[in-house]
C-alpha cells in the first residue's frame, strides 16, 4: 500500500488541482477527516475536479483499514456560479460535445496522479437521488456542494441523518458577513445548530465542524 503523503507533497498535490479549498482549510479538514475514518467511511458532497478529494484520500491513506474509504458525490455539471456568465465558470471545464461543463474526467486524472484511486470512490448523480436510496452510516459527511438555497438545504436534509452517533458533519464556505459570502450554506450550519442533533466542535475560516449529539444515523433531522 502506498504511504500517506507527506505533508509538503499533499499540499503541492491539492494545489496543482482545480478547485477553490484554501491550504489551511483543506488541511483542517484533512485532520478532521482521519480522526472520522478511524471509525468509518466518509461521505464528500461536491467533488468539483477533487482538491478535497486530495485531502480527505490521504487522511484514508492514513488511516488505512478496510473502513477508511471516501465517497465523493456530484453530477459534475457544476453548480449556479460555475455556469456562463457567473464569477466561477472555467471555460476550460466544459466538454465541446455537449456544452455543458463535465469535471468528472478531471476528478479521474486527480484520483490516478495522486494514486488515491482505492480509497477514494467516485458516485456521480444527483444528491437528492442518491441520498433517497443511502443506507450506510458514515462517520463524517463533508458538506460542499451547491451554494443555492435549495441545493444547500437539499443535501442537509438527505445527508444529515447518516452521521453516525458522534459522528461529523463538516460544512464549507459558511460566512457570517454576507458580504464574503452566500448565506445558504451559513443558513445550513444555523439549522443544523438550531436542531439540537448537531454541536459545533471546531472551525477554521468558513468552515465547520459539527458532531452529532442525538440519533443515530437513518434518524431524521431537523
């Protein structure tokens, strides 16, 4: 089995990939991500071309064992701000055949140039249907998919209930000036709070960490 990455050649790997984590924080959810896989699968909401695929792959790496695995969901046609005309389209991104902006071919090149391709597996689909049929506790899921107000909600409410007890939940770009950011992601994490399932644990720029404190994974949230 290949090593874990060290530290210098994670961040050179995570930084040659296209995506918008910052160092720190990728890192913050690297330590976060193997402390969970030492319990059970983690589950990423939003793969994008897989910078934090990079992260949470070496924390598995890490870790090791037959429950260390990352599952990384996403259709892979972006979100609202990746489409024309907004802030975050990358023309480079989008498949000429049909128009449309495909990631998933970069996420496969990600996987086999940092060698994460067994620990880390790819679903692609809508997060909605795919959570409508999940049934595996997970001991982390790693929240960072659609920014609008449905998608963001969307992907609590079919995820949330599949962290395990003391389990995780990790939401990204969580901004309480909406001046640096979109509220739903923000919105996400004060539901979460407000539920009394969730406790916040850690936090580190825009992102947070929460632990489970009632139910058990498959028990709705609030």
């Amino acid at each position: 089995m290949t090593p874990e990455l060290p530290p210098a050649e994670l961040l050179g790997a995570a930084r040659a990939t296209t995506g918008f984590m910052p160092d720190d924080e990728g890192l913050f959810l690297h330590d976060w991500a193997k402390r969970a896989l030492a319990v059970g699968p983690v589950l990423e909401i939003g793969s994008w071309c897989g910078k934090s695929a990079v992260y949470l792959g070496a924390a598995a790496r890490g870790v090791g064992g037959p429950q260390a695995v990352v599952l990384t969901l996403d259709h892979h046609h972006g979100s609202e701000e990746n489409q024309p005309g907004w802030e975050h389209h990358d023309p480079s991104l989008v498949d000429p055949r049909t128009g449309r902006i495909d990631t998933l071919p970069f996420l496969r090149r990600t996987l086999v140039d940092t060698g994460l391709e067994d620990v880390v597996v790819p679903l692609v689909g809508e997060s909605a249907t795919v959570a409508a049929i999940w049934r595996t506790p997970l001991a982390l899921v790693f929240v960072d998919g659609g920014h609008g107000d449905a998608p963001a909600h969307d992907d609590y409410t079919g995820w949330a209930p599949w962290v395990r007890t003391d389990g995780l939940l990790v939401i990204h770009d969580v901004f309480p000036d909406p001046a640096d950011g979109g509220r739903p992601p923000y919105d996400v994490w004060r539901r979460a709070l407000a539920s009394g399932d969730f406790a916040e644990e850690d936090a580190l720029g825009s992102m947070r960490v929460l632990r489970r404190v009632r139910g058990d994974a498959g028990d709705p949230v609030t």
